[in-house]
C-alpha cells in the first residue's frame, strides 16, 4: 500500500467536521431561530484587530454600523461604536449533544450582534443557521445511507446466499429500481407523501424516502460478494461440519461484504446530504423555522435575494469540506480493500 | 437482430414494471388533488364525490391501472386535473425540452471527456494528469446547486444570457437563423451547469478504464512497431476501453436527467423538472406518474441505445449473442 496513514487521516478529518456540526450550540454564537427584525440582510461583520487611530488590540472586535434614520439602509461603520468580541462566553441556552442543557459559546458579545456569516431576512445569524442545519441536514445522509445500506445488505445476502427465486425475483426488483431515474423516483415518492407536515415528520419523511430509493446499487455489489464468498473452500468445510446457515453468514459471508458496504456508505453518504439538500432547496423536504443546508438556500429563489445578497449563498458551500472529505474516505477505503482483493484473487476467488 | 429484439422486450418489461410500481405507490398517497377543495366550503361534499367518480378515484387499483393504460393507448396517459387536460399532449413538449437539454449536454460533455480523459491517462503521474485531476477533484465537491445560481447570476450582472425560458418574446418573428441563435442563447447557461457537473465524473471514467488497458502487453507491442502516438490512443486504447465507457454512457443520460431537474427548475427551463415540482406540490397524480415514466423511458432507451452499440463495437458480445 502506498500510504498506510491516508484512510486513518481522512477519518480523523471527517470525525473532526462532524463534531463541530454535532456541537452546533457552542460554535454557534445565537440560537438559529432567534429573530432580529431591526436587522434583516446585514452583510457579514467585519471584524478588526486594529482600530481607526492605528492601536492594535489583542482582543477582535467589530463596529456597530451607522444606520440612516428613515430606513434600514447601512452607510458603514460607526468608529464610536467599539464592541468586543469575547472568547467562551455565556449566551443563549442550548442543548449540547441534543441533550445536554448548556450556555457556554465559542465566541459573543456583551451587547451588538455579530454577524460573521451575516444575517437572512428575518436577521437571524447565518452562521448560527449553517452550523444547526448542518445537523439536520448530515443527520438525514448518514440515517438515510444506514436505512439504504441495511436494505441493500439485506436484500443483497438473501438473494445472494439462499438464490432461487429469491434470487430472480430480488434482483429483478433491483434491476427495475435501477433503471428508474432516482431523482425522479425520489421526487415521486416524495409526491405520494404529506406534503404539509410538521419539522420532524418531515425530516423523518424525507429521510425514509432518500433511504428507500437507492438500495439496488448496494444490493447488487453484495449479492456479488456472497455469491462468490458462499463458494470459498472454507465456508463449504464450515458448512460439512454443520454450522447453520445463521452462523455462516455472520461469521463468514458478511464480513466478506464488510468492505464493499464501507465504501458504498462513504459514496452515499454525501449524495444522500446533496438529495436532502435538493428537496428542502425546492420546498419538499424540511421547513421553515427548523434550517437545513438546503432550505437556508431557497430564499435565492427570489430575484432580489439571488443578485443583491451575496452571503445567502455560503450554506450551499458548507458541504464542501464534507464532499471532500467523504471523496478521500472513499478512496482510502477501496485502495484499503484492494490488497484483500489482490488475495483472493490470487486464490482464485472472484471477490 | 435477435438480440435487439430481446433488448426491446426487457426493456418494455421494463417499463411496465415502472408503470406498476408508481401506480403502487400512488396508491399510497393520502389524499388527492380533491382534498384541497374540501376545506372550501362553497363547494359542497357531494360535489367533492362527484368529482372523485368523473376521475375514477374511488374505483379499485387495478380497475384505476387497466383505465390508465387504455388512455395510454390513446396518447393521453392519464388526466391533469390542474390543467383540465389530457396528461399526454403537456408532457410531450416538456419532454421535448428536456431531451433538447439532456442531449445537447450529453454529446458536449463526452467531447470533452474523452480527449481530456485520454490525455490524462497518458500523461499519467506527470503534470497535465494532476492539474486535471485537482480540476476534476474541485468540480466535483461543487454542488450542482451552487454551480446553476452561480452561472445565473453569472447571467445576470453581465446580461450576455438570457435568464431563462426556451425562447425570447418574439420568437415567432424571427428568421429561421435567428431562432437557431436565440434557442442556442437560452441553452447555453443550463448546458453549461449540466456540463460541468458531469464532466469530472466522466473524465475520471475515461482516464480509469484507457489506464486499465495502457499497460495491457499488445498496445506495448503495437508502440514497439513504431505506431504513433496519437493513433495508439485513438484507435487501439480507445477501442480496448470501449466496453466500460459505453455502458457509461447510457449511465450518464440518466444522471443528466436527475441533474437536469434542478437545472431547469433554477433556470426556469420549460422541462419535465419545473412541471414535475408543480405536479408534486399540487398532488397531480397522473402528471407525476406520466412524469416518473417518461424519464424510466428516456433512461431505458439511454440504456438500450448503448446495448446496441456494445453490440457493433465489442465482437466478444456479438458471439456471445449468437451462440445463445
């Protein structure tokens, strides 16, 4: 192998991206639905080390802004309006980890909001939104992949291992689901569904479905595996001395398919995040109060929002690291699984 | 010929395992594009029944099947009850668009693939293969999303593009040139966001399956013959690599078709995805299924066009074929 330590780096970043998602309420400086109507569309906060008489201070901090008095409109900085930015400070409340009741932030200020990622129409903090739609939105690609990857592993082994008309029948389904075009599909089951629904139903939905729609894939590549896995000397000698089929197929066959769900679940993965994304984006999957990376997107729908505000498009980025990421997984896994592969095809298995 | 007709009935199983399937999960559905009405209270319950008789919805599955496919027979496929029309003649020029965008976006993005992904197979390790596979690498962790708003923004501030639609105002004015330029203005942004969303994908195949054979002991003799370069790419390696490309091929008109939805409903492209979005929200449910199996077909026939030609350029299939 040429690097052994590349799939346990790629881990290690995903891991480390996951947790500031999963902590959402400490690197978020205000709560996603906490509304600032005085201050809708701020541009992000520009944040200074140094102030307007050129002293350079230790301590970030931004200027409150000079706001005409007939309207909303900001004609810059007010330099009399210093406000400090202060490092693990107490704020609004929030649950860490979904349950752990807490107050303590990253970063806040004692009085001005701060818009690092500037605000949306109702003025709430669009950082704060990202990092909690993340939530939703990651939540839904890795339940989604683990409901697509159980069905197709499943699915996969029954056809694979006891054949038949299982066999036939399972993968002529499978053929069907493949030959439908997903989004398509994904869009038509969506249809069949409540469409007025509340937040959690809908990410449950919306979940359900995404996971439903694509199990052929997988279901196939571990039909293949078994099938060649269920032939090797050692699973037919296990088999002479009367091991179930229970037992062969934990002990023997699934771990054989082990690598090739770990690379699926890395190559869904960021799609299923994209197709959450896509329905919310078009007003099919979660909705407002509750963000998500693609309902934070759907205001650029409107004219106005799409040319003026240029912030509004950071949340479509947000993924960018996670693609990137789950790319490099996947290929540290299947460049992993190939020294395995090489083995048996030189014992002349056809895994 | 034999094989082409058996490729046509698995394809038309095909199809009709589609058909039964959406109408399977249609019937899923609770509530239909009736129920809206119910909290209307100038129109009355029994109106409400009525209505739901004149459109066959309280009949059985099957009996609801068997009528379909007989409207299908006619051409109707079905009855929009948003538009009050027959579900056929609407899909048919959305479909039309949306093959007009597919397929354009398909032939652009395998014209560039190719060549692109030959010369980064060839150049494998040295610098045009890496500045190609950081560029593909960058596309690729793009979201289709972000890419269709930038071009449309893109469109916007320069005003080069029209911002959407098949045709300007006044189209019916111009001469026949000046309708080519105008369809091509509009195609060109929503092309373009489909292009660059497949092409790295494609490139990456491309370069995958001519590196599998660039190494294969033939084309080392055939170099050793002096053949040139060129040639040995062209015509030996892409020959050899063939097999895996086409079936890609047939692949990628189906992901261009997922990719499509999104474009044409962010660039207000007149497709089956804007439509399809308007089905969904308004629980039109033959326009939905109508919808489903137009893009199975367009997949299907994808799929069936690159069968055939698996079948002209791969010899080991055609005896494979005959002897069956």
């Amino acid at each position: 192998m040429k690097n052994p330590h590349r799939l346990g780096r790629w881990l290690v970043a995903l891991g480390l991206l996951h947790a500031i998602i999963a902590c959402a309420g400490f690197f978020a400086p205000y709560d996603p639905r906490e509304q600032d109507r005085e201050n809708p569309y701020v541009p992000p906060t520009r944040v200074h080390l140094v102030d307007a008489h050129g002293r350079f201070h230790f301590r970030p901090f931004f200027y409150g802004s000079l706001i005409r008095e007939d309207s909303f409109e900001r004609l810059g900085e007010d330099s009399a309006k210093a406000v400090q930015i202060q490092f693990f400070t107490h704020g609004a409340r929030y649950h860490l980890l979904g349950f752990l009741p807490c107050r303590l932030h990253l970063f806040g200020t004692g009085s001005g909001r701060i818009y690092v990622l500037g605000s949306d129409a109702y003025g709430r903090d669009q950082l704060s939104r990202i990092l909690y739609g993340g939530q939703i939105s990651l939540l839904a690609g890795l339940l989604g992949a683990g409901l697509t990857l159980l069905l197709g592993a499943t699915i996969g082994t029954t056809a694979g291992y006891f054949g038949g008309w299982r066999d036939a029948l399972l993968m002529r389904l499978a053929e069907l689901f493949v030959a439908l075009p997903w989004l398509y599909l994904l869009f038509a089951l969506r249809a069949f569904l409540p469409l007025a629904v509340s937040p959690l139903e809908a990410f449950l939905l919306v979940t359900v479905v995404i996971g439903t729609v694509g199990w052929a894939r997988p279901a196939r590549l571990v039909r293949g595996v078994v099938l060649s896995a269920k032939e090797r000397d050692f699973v037919r000698a296990a088999r002479g001395f009367g091991a179930s089929n229970g037992y062969l197929l934990r002990r023997h066959v699934l771990p054989a398919a082990s690598s090739v769900l770990l690379t699926q679940a890395a190559i869904l993965i960021p799609q299923f995040v994209l197709a959450e994304m896509t329905l919310s984006f078009l007003g099919l999957g979660v909705p407002e109060p509750v963000p998500s990376w693609g309902n934070l997107l759907a205001n650029l729908q409107e004219y106005s929002v799409l040319i003026s505000y240029w912030w509004m498009y950071l949340p479509a980025l947000a993924i960018v690291p996670f693609f990137l990421g789950y790319l490099g997984l996947a290929g540290a896994l299947q460049e992993h699984a190939n020294p395995y592969k090489m083995e048996a095809a030189s014992l002349g298995g056809t895994g | 010929m034999r094989y082409t007709f058996r490729r046509m009935i698995q394809a038309a199983i095909l199809l009709f395992g589609a058909s039964v399937l959406t109408f399977l999960f249609s019937a899923l559905a609770p509530g239909n594009y009736f129920d809206e009405m119910r909290l209307n209270p100038q129109i009355s319950p029994e109106t409400i029944i009525s209505l739901r008789g004149q459109y066959h919805l309280d009949r059985p599955l099957p009996v609801r099947y068997v009528q379909w496919v007989n409207s299908l027979i006619h051409g109707e496929m079905g009855f929009s009850f948003a538009y009050n029309s027959p579900v056929g003649p609407l899909l048919w020029v959305r479909a039309r668009n949306t093959l007009i965008l597919t397929l354009t976006a398909t032939l652009i993005a395998w014209a560039i693939a190719l060549p692109l992904g030959i010369w980064s197979a060839a150049t494998a390790g040295r610098w045009p293969d890496r500045v190609l596979s950081w560029a593909t690498a960058s596309f690729l962790v793009l979201p289709d999303l972000l890419l269709a708003l930038c071009l449309l923004i893109l469109a916007v501030r320069s005003g080069w593009f029209p911002t959407g639609g098949l045709v300007s105002t006044g189209f019916e004015t111009l001469l026949p040139f000046g309708k080519f330029r105008d369809i091509v203005m509009h195609l060109t942004l929503p092309v373009t966001a489909l292009v660059l969303s497949s092409l790295p994908i494609l490139i990456r195949h491309v370069r995958a399956a001519i590196g599998e054979v660039l190494g294969a002991p033939f084309l080392r003799a055939a170099e050793g013959h002096g053949i040139p370069r060129r040639r040995l790419l062209y015509r030996y390696a892409l020959r050899a690599a063939a097999n895996p490309l086409i079936s890609l091929f047939g692949f990628s008109i189906g992901a261009l078709l997922s990719g499509s939805f999104l474009v044409e409903v962010v660039m207000s492209w007149p497709g089956l995805g804007p439509l399809m979005l308007e089905a969904i929200l308004a629980r039109d449910l033959y326009v939905v299924i109508g919808g489903v199996l137009l893009s199975t077909l367009f997949l299907v026939g994808g799929n069936f066009i690159a069968d055939m030609m698996l079948y002209w350029a791969d010899p080991r299939i055609r005896t494979e074929a005959a002897t069956q």
